[in-house]
C-alpha cells in the first residue's frame, strides 16, 4: 500500500502548457494514445490541474520504482475505494503492467500505440500543425512564424527553445526517447525518407551498417507504424512500395544532415494532410491524390512558368486520372492558371495549411476505433 501512498502525495505538474485542439472528453474512461513526443503526458496533466487533487491519482508505469517493486490490481483498486478516487490516470501504460484494469469512476490510459484488448474510446494526439504551431509561436511575422516551423518542427518541446539550442534539445530527445537499437533503425528510416520503399528494402539498408535481426527489424517498423511515428503512403497507380514519412520532418532532418530542402517540405505537405485527416495516396513522384479529382503537389519554390512548362509535358498523366484541380503548395509563391480546362493554383504553405484545417469539431474529438 505504502507504494500507492508514495503516487498519491506527488503532484505532478507539466512544466510548459499550450492548449491544443484535441480536448479530453470529461467523466468517460478513455485512452490517449499518440507518439512519443507528442505532448500526451503534458495534456494529461493539465486536464488533471482542474481537478480537485484529493480526487485523483497518477500513477506513471515508467517510473523507476517499478524496477524493485510492483502493484496488483486488487491492492489499486482498495486503495481507490479507500481514499474515494474518482479519477485514475496509468501513463505509459502498456499490456500486462496490471491482471486487470480497476473500476473507478473514470479511467484514463497513456500509451504509444493502441490497446487492443480495452473496449474504452481511443483519442489521438499528433505532433503540432501549423495552427498549434502558430498559437505557441511569440512572433508576429508570419515570415519569421513560418521559418521557424522549417527549422523546429512540430514537436511540442522544441517550441520553447531559441533555434541555437534546438539542435542540443533533438539531441537529447531522440537519445531519451529511443534505445540503441531503436535509434541505429530511426537514422536509417530518415535517411530514406519520401522514398518509396519496402520493409524488406529498409531491412537491407540497415544490415549494412549494424548487426542486426531482420525479425526484429520487421517487428519495430510495425511498431512504429501502430504508434505513428511513421506514415507509408499507398501509391494509387498500386506499386508494391509504399512512400515512407517520419512523424516529424524537423527530427528526420537533424538526422540525415544531408536531407535536401525539397524532401523536408514534401513532408511537411504531407504530414499536415494526415493531421487534418484528408484521405490521400501518393501518384508516383507527381504528387498527391485528394478530394474527388484533385491533385495536390508540393513545389517549393517552382515558379509559374517553370511549372507550367512541366505540366505541359505531364497533361496525359492528369487526364489518364481525370484530374480537374492541381493545388501546388509553395513557400511564397502564388500565381494561378488553367491549361485544358485544368485549373492549376499555387498558395504558400502557411496559407494553404490553415485553409485546409479539419472541422472544429473533427479537432476536438479526433477519435478513433
């Protein structure tokens, strides 16, 4: 009992808050579920912050304590009716820390990745859109606003750093948040990243650099595929290789030094489709299948002529998919025109994101099965 006695009288407290979309539904049991890194402790204990203390309990499953000593659900769940706690949070959670889950009046689960064996709705956190991004940016220059989200990312802890100290904050990050041989697999999945490549192939790759299980490899990229941490894109001409994203363009960036400009903004297109949960499948190189007959084209810097003149040469590839629409997301630029009844229209980045924002109230549920 001592050891529940030991999680009651802390009080933890997340250190930086920011409001986010995704609001926790309150008096249901529920899990949260998202990457590491994302922010799911922080949100969780600031929904906690406006409850009164006595009323909860957090217990987080990673704590050290743990190594030495264990609690049994029996044992959790007097000590709930004990000292009458209405709120129970299991952060880090993971199938088989307890033989069964307590009744209390509410339940909340943290994990990485889903629990398949709870019948509990499941909420999502990602890591920040460009709107989240805005709100915890303190400069009024939508420029400056923007090219600090190129060089930081979307994870919630850079956003307080000054950008000389971010590489040093990725640093200790990445080392704290993946094991040694997570971390050798994570610097061979950004070094490949916006390719469109198997498991089987990544596997390669990473043989030739550490001494490792393919069986184990195959288990962690579907790992990190449950957790979110990486997005396969399915091909619409049906390729059996898939376009493979890292959850956070910045991170993929800090860990292949030589990651080209074009790469990094491909993913950031990406990823804010996915966060603003916009159905869409990769069309080879040419960009992104979205809506009915639309295609969306990352082209950072591309100018109207430039583009133009390769549209030109690809109109049998628009026509073959009855392409209407072709939006080309930029950096600055904006221009628009139509060729064979095609409209094409490019808008920066910053304007095209907060534009395509998921409805308010998809924002606050994003919840899934």
């Amino acid at each position: 009992m001592h050891l529940l006695e030991y999680f009651q009288e802390l009080s933890p407290q997340s250190t930086f808050f920011r409001d986010r979309k995704l609001q926790l539904p309150e008096d249901i049991s529920f899990v949260l579920t998202g990457a590491r890194g994302t922010g799911k402790t922080a949100l969780t204990l600031s929904y906690l912050s406006e409850l009164p203390k006595e009323f909860w309990l957090y217990i987080d499953c990673q704590d050290p304590i743990f190594a030495l000593e264990d609690i049994d659900s029996d044992t959790l769940e007097k000590f709930i009716q004990a000292e009458q706690i209405e709120t129970l949070v299991l952060d880090h959670y993971y199938e088989g820390f307890l033989e069964y889950l307590p009744r209390c009046f509410q339940l909340i689960l943290v994990s990485r990745e889903a629990l398949p064996t709870t019948d509990l709705p499941t909420y999502t956190l990602y890591p920040l859109d460009y709107e989240e991004f805005l709100s915890f940016e303190r400069s009024s220059s939508p420029s400056s606003s923007f090219n600090r989200f190129l060089k930081a990312g979307t994870l919630p802890l850079v956003t307080e750093v000054s950008l000389l100290a971010l590489s040093q904050q990725m640093r200790s990050f990445f080392y704290a948040s993946f094991s040694e041989d997570e971390s050798r697999l994570m610097l061979i999945l950004a070094r490949y990243q916006g390719h469109h490549i198997t498991t089987h192939q990544l596997y390669n790759y990473a043989k030739e650099y550490f001494r490792i299980s393919k069986d184990w490899v195959y288990r962690t990229i579907h790992r990190f595929t449950q957790e979110g941490l990486i997005l396969f894109v399915e091909d619409a001409e049906g390729k059996g290789a898939r376009k493979m994203i890292l959850y956070d363009f910045a991170l993929s960036k800090y860990l292949s030094k030589s990651q080209p400009f074009p790469i990094t903004f491909d993913a950031m297109v990406v990823l804010a489709l996915f966060k603003h949960a916009i159905p869409f499948r990769a069309l080879g190189i040419h960009g992104y299948l979205i809506h009915e007959n639309e295609l969306l084209v990352p082209s950072a810097f591309e100018n109207e002529e430039s583009f133009w003149q390769k549209a030109y040469n690809k109109i049998h590839l628009y026509q073959k998919h009855h392409i209407h629409k072709i939006t080309i997301v930029t950096v600055s630029n904006q221009y628009s025109f139509t060729l064979n009844e095609i409209l094409f229209e490019a808008m920066p980045f910053y304007e095209w994101s907060i534009l395509n924002e998921a409805p308010e109230e998809e924002n606050k549920n994003m919840q899934i099965a």
